[in-house]
C-alpha cells in the first residue's frame, strides 16, 4: 500500500519505518559533506527520532571534538556516543600486521614493522598501503605453503616515501584551491589561514592551531593587518569546511572545532605528507611568502 507522507516531517518517518518493522540500524555515511545548515537541521531532527522512537543513527563525519552535534543542538547532549574511529594504537597497528601476516603464512621483519609503526603517525591507512607493497615486492600474491620472513627497515623506507609520494598531486591541489577561496577578496582570508598551518610543527598540527595563535599569525604576517578583525579570521574558520566541500577536496583535510577553537588537520595523510616537504616551496605554492 503506498505511504503518502511528508520526508520533512520526522513522525511521518518514523510512522513509515514502523509500519515496515524496519529494525536495522540507519547509517549515515560522508555527513560533513552537507551544509552546515542541514547538519543543524538535522541535529534538530535527531532529538524527535530519539523520545519518539528506538531507532538508532550512525552518523559518520570527520571532525575531532566529540560534541560537535550537540554544539547544533544542545538537547542531544548525554543522548549520543562519540567514537573517534581514526585513532589507531601502537598495540592496535601491530595487530593489523600480525592478522596480515596470519593470513598469507608470512612475517614481516621486525626493522621493518617498527619503521612502518614508528612512522606511520597512527595511520592504519599507511601500515595497510605499506605491507601491501611489500607483500607485491616480494612475490606474495597469496597464502604461503611455507612461512617466509619478508621487508627489512630499507624496505620500510622506501614504500612509506612511495605511498606518501601517491598524495602529492591531491595536496598540491588542495593548497591552491583552498587559497583561492570562495572567491576573489582584498583579504585573501583563505589563502593565509594556510599560512599558520604551513609554517606549524607536525606536533603542533596534531594538537590542532588554537584560534588565538592562527590570529597572532596572521597579525603578524598578513600585509593588511591593520584591516583584519576577530570576525573576518572566525567567519573564514568557520567556513573552511563548506569551502572545502564546495571545491569538491575530498576527504576533507581541515576542519574548524568551534567548541575548542582549533583548526584540525582531519586527515592524517596530510600530516605525513606534510612532514616530508619543503615547506617554502608549499607557500610559494599557495602565494604565501617565505620563512627564513
């Protein structure tokens, strides 16, 4: 029997999806790439699905603080579970190898699994990417008949400069597209929020750039200070996402906490990245000016 029902209309959703004994859990896949007016929207929305059903979301995205839904919306506070998915353990990377090495009867060397594990900045995406490699430059395209020890710390060397290498073209292109911002300004606000982010320590990255030292920064940098003000450097945080969706960067790589005023780097590969490059040639890159 057809339904007719409003889809802005949340109990219309929920009386449907009853009506089916719909009893899976709903997941919601890329949901920073949507406006930050339908994330608010939503995070409304999410609260009526919660007193007025059992259904349960996952609600997959990129950023870093743990509250940023009930930043939209307060009410969801106590009523969703954060759970920072790219945080890989030493303990837990080792485990990935070790459940690789199982499967195809092989072991990797332990030079070679402590320079991957020591350099990899927590990416299970690089230890995958890497022990793959290997495996290909030793011949093993399937499980063993008998056990062999393969890669050594040389090995590790190379492919982790060879798989960082694989993300030069999407990084090069995401500095000059982000620098161009929305649109052509006398500020150039996007441009040089790049310029604290470029010129920071990977350790400093990794904690995220609070707001107090990306204004700081720019202070004393940007060749019309005197014209910038706290709203011109919050607006353009503010939006670095939504400008990063809208150029189509994909998977985003910054993103603004406003809860704790920190810009993040979202996507670890960038941080890897970053750390074997001339950061001199980055800001010419971007139109930035150079560091001594």
């Amino acid at each position: 029997m057809p339904l007719e029902l409003d889809p802005e209309d949340v109990n219309d959703i929920i009386d449907a999806l009853k009506s089916i004994s719909f009893d899976k859990y709903i997941v919601l896949e890329d949901f920073h790439y949507l406006s930050t007016e339908t994330q608010k929207d939503f995070s409304v929305a999410l609260k009526a699905y919660h007193e007025e059903s059992k259904f349960c979301f996952i609600i997959i995205g990129v950023w870093l603080e743990e509250n940023r839904l009930t930043v939209y919306n307060a009410d969801l506070a106590g009523r969703i579970i954060s759970i920072n998915a790219d945080k890989w353990e030493e303990e837990e990377l080792r485990e990935v190898v070790t459940s690789g090495e199982k499967l195809l009867n092989i072991e990797f060397s332990h030079g070679f699994v402590e320079e991957l594990i020591n350099n990899c900045f927590g990416s299970v995406y690089i230890v995958q990417e890497s022990c793959y490699k290997c495996c290909v430059k030793y011949d093993v395209n399937e499980a063993l008949s008998e056990k062999r020890i393969i890669g050594d710390k040389d090995d590790a060397n190379q492919i982790l400069s060879e798989v960082i290498a694989q993300q030069t073209g999407r990084f090069h292109s995401f500095i000059t597209q982000f620098a161009d911002g929305f649109q052509s300004t006398t500020l150039e606000m996007y441009k040089w929020l790049l310029y604290p982010i470029l010129t920071a320590s990977i350790d400093e990255l990794r904690r995220g750039l609070r707001y107090s030292h990306i204004r700081q920064k720019l202070k004393d940098n940007h060749p019309q200070k005197e014209r910038l003000n706290p709203g011109n450097i919050t607006q353009a945080l503010q939006s670095c996402a939504a400008l990063q969706v809208k150029k189509d960067l994909k998977p985003i790589i910054l993103d603004y906490d406003q809860t704790n005023l920190r810009l993040r780097v979202v996507d670890s590969g960038f941080l890897i990245w970053l750390n074997k490059q001339d950061r001199n040639e980055l800001l010419e890159l971007a139109g930035l000016p150079s560091i001594g």
